[in-house]
C-alpha cells in the first residue's frame, strides 16, 4: 500500500515498534479483557485479530478483515500482555490497510477533522446548540450521516478558551506551556480555565503554543496520514516552548498520550522524544510539586460525595493514577475509585450507529459500578469519558482539576 511505503520511507528502524507476532504466547489475557469481543460476537477479540492474523497477512494482499474497524483502541490488551506484543498497534495498522482498501465515509472525516469547524460552532453557539439538541435534527443527521440519533452530540461555549485566554491577565512565575487541546478550546472552556487557575495559584505563568488538533480522532480511525500532518504541525512550536525552559502540560489524558507516545513510537516524529521527556499530565505535575515540597495545600472542605474513573490513555501512560493522588489531600471529599474498564465511547467509536449499541454494552458494567457507589458527581481527566458516563448516568462529570479549583483558598 502506498501509505505502507510512504511511513516506512520515514521511519527509523530501530523507532519502528516490533511487531513479531510469534512472541504472543496465545494465553488469552487480552481475549479476557477486550470490552468488545465480551460484549458482541462480530469481534472474535484481541489475540485472534492482532497477533493471530498478523501471521497470515500479506501488505500486497486485499484485506479481508472488516471486523478489524470494531476494535475500540482502549490500549486494555497491551496492558495485560505478558509477553510485550503490541497487540492494538498490529490492530491499529490493519485497520488503516482495510479502511485505506474499503475508503472512509464522510461521517468519518466529519468527526475527527471538528477542529476545523469548532471555532465556527462557538461563534454560533446561540443558534447552533439549540439544533444539535433539538431531536427532529439528530433525526436527520442519523439519516445523512449515519451518527446515531441516541447518542448527545456536543455543544459549543463561547468565547473559546484561546480567545478568553488573550484577556485573562497573566500570573508572573516560572513558565509552563498548556496544550489544551481542540476539544476544551470549543467546548469545554472551563477546564481549561481551571486548569490555568490552579497552576497559576501554585506560582506558574501559563503559556499556549501554537497548536492544532493533536491527531489521535485521524490514528483512530486508521487515518495514519492525516494523524502524522497535525504532529509534524504541533511538535516545531512545542519544541520551542521546552527549549525555552518550559514544561509542558497536558489535561486531557487523550492528548497526552498522543504527544508522549504515539508521535515518537508509533509515528516517528522528528524532536517528538524531546518534547515526550518534558511532557506531564496535569496531575502528575501537581504531584510532583507534592513530592518537592513546593504543591500550594491549603484547601477549603468540600462536602462532596465523588466516584472518580481513570481514562483507558491514563492507565496505558503508565503513572499510577495521580489526579485520586491529589484529590484525596481535599478535605470533606468523599471520593472512590471506581472499579471499571473502558467506558465504551472510544473517541468517535460510540457516535457511528452501527456501534452506537456495542458502545452502550461496554459502558454498561461502568454504569453498573457508578451506580453501586451512589456519588453525587463523576470525575474522569477524558472528555470522551465525561461524555459517556453523563451519557450512561445522567450525573453531573467533571474533570478533576475544577474541583481541586474549587477548593484552593485564595
């Protein structure tokens, strides 16, 4: 395949993650916690469409495999893996090669390219968000598009938070660079708000590089292409800020494992290891300043009963879970863990009808524990997350960083 030629012509060997499918040991783990192949018949799961398959594919052969396109990239298999396969990238790739072979809806392009849109939806917030809630609408972009009518469709703010970041007045301190992220940017400003807040009140100055979509809605989809087209744009101005002396922050964990993982390891980006070194999810960053001494820790009590769930991105980074770390220093919080996996929407999985159902059985074991735990609010660093578990509970979901805000004393 083109593409195939094309990534390889750029990729540096020994960066190139090894995909010897002959190291999986067919012990089943990932088969055991896949959240599609138990929920849906139509996946035979993880070990069988990975390292399984990858043994009979050839690059010039047709891809045959069309249930390739459910796994939902929730990183799970690779977590359990005893044997180090990385089992969602051989998905990953064979799922490009048959949506490269079969073509791309524009459904697709529609809902991983909302960067290109979203400053447009909040200018017209007023009048656009009472359509996308209005139910006759998502009737008719379930029969134009194919995005299933159930499931909430996003609504805009405004301004945006780039725009309110240009006359908020800036705290004098230590920089830290923030990338935000197209999704807070548009449509859900207050964290990032919250976000400048809180490290400003621990002696920051917050700065935004330059910065476009960070490419993971395109790599999820298959659509290699375009995913490397907004990493080669956003790690130059990213590589300036660190160079400058900066740190930089991420808040959602969707983005951050995206620039701290997949632009060096699965993409290849020149300076991309560079910019993953200086790199921190927001919590992780706050409880490093714990660690030194140096975190602000005078809070006000919050009388809250809150669950709190670890996106699928926050466990595949690999640093415990940082933000029930911090959360559980605030006084009059309640807080629980909640015991569950993948929350089922997997970015753009749980829009499309075809999954919208699958995607609906997956979140349903969250639903189940939430529901045990009986909190009065839902806490999760993904935005996805946030949109399933509202989606699921009908509960007010909140990233973590607006409660810490909360309870800083001024």
């Amino acid at each position: 395949m083109q593409w195939v030629r094309h990534m390889a012509e750029n990729m540096n060997k020994k960066a190139w993650p090894k995909h010897n499918s002959d190291l999986c040991i067919r012990c089943a783990s990932c088969m055991a916690v896949c959240p599609v192949s138990r929920v849906t018949s139509l996946f035979p799961g993880p070990k069988h469409a990975g390292p399984g398959a990858q043994r009979f594919r050839k690059p010039g052969d047709p891809s045959v495999n069309e249930w390739i396109d459910l796994c939902i990239g929730c990183h799970l298999c690779d977590l359990v893996c005893p044997s180090g396969v990385p089992i969602s990238e051989l998905n990953l790739i064979a799922r490009a090669k048959y949506l490269d072979e079969q073509g791309r809806p524009f459904r697709d392009w529609l809902l991983t390219h909302s960067y290109l849109y979203g400053k447009l939806g909040s200018r017209f917030s007023r009048i656009l968000n009472p359509l996308l809630k209005n139910g006759i609408m998502r009737w008719i972009v379930q029969l134009l598009l194919g995005i299933d009518r159930r499931r909430e469709l996003p609504v805009y703010d405004s301004p945006t938070f780039r725009q309110w970041f240009r006359n908020h007045l800036p705290q004098e301190g230590k920089k830290v660079a923030y990338f935000y992220g197209c999704y807070i940017n548009t449509n859900e400003t207050d964290v990032g708000k919250a976000t400048v807040e809180v490290l400003e009140a621990n002696g920051f100055e917050v700065v935004l590089p330059p910065q476009e979509c960070c490419g993971i809605p395109m790599l999820g989809n298959g659509n290699f292409k375009e995913a490397r087209k907004m990493a080669l744009k956003n790690i130059p101005s990213l590589l300036q800020a660190i160079r400058s002396g900066s740190d930089l922050i991420f808040s959602s964990t969707t983005c951050g494992y995206m620039i701290r993982h997949e632009y060096s390891h699965l993409l290849n980006i020149p300076g991309s290891e560079e910019v993953a070194r200086k790199t921190f999810d927001l919590f992780e960053y706050l409880r490093n300043l714990k660690e030194s001494g140096n975190l602000k820790t005078r809070f006000k009590a919050l009388q809250i009963k809150a669950a709190y769930f670890a996106p699928c991105h926050l466990r595949s980074l690999g640093i415990g879970l940082p933000a029930l770390d911090i959360l559980r220093l605030l006084p009059g919080l309640t807080i629980e863990n909640v015991e569950a996996d993948c929350c089922g929407l997997g970015g753009t999985f749980g829009f499309k009808k075809e999954k919208y159902e699958i995607s609906q059985e997956i979140g349903n074991d969250l639903k189940e524990a939430i529901d045990r735990l009986e909190p009065e609010i839902v806490l999760t660093d993904c935005e996805g997350c946030r949109m399933q578990i509202h989606h699921l509970t009908g509960l007010k979901v909140l990233h973590p960083v607006q409660v810490l805000r909360e309870a800083l004393i001024p």
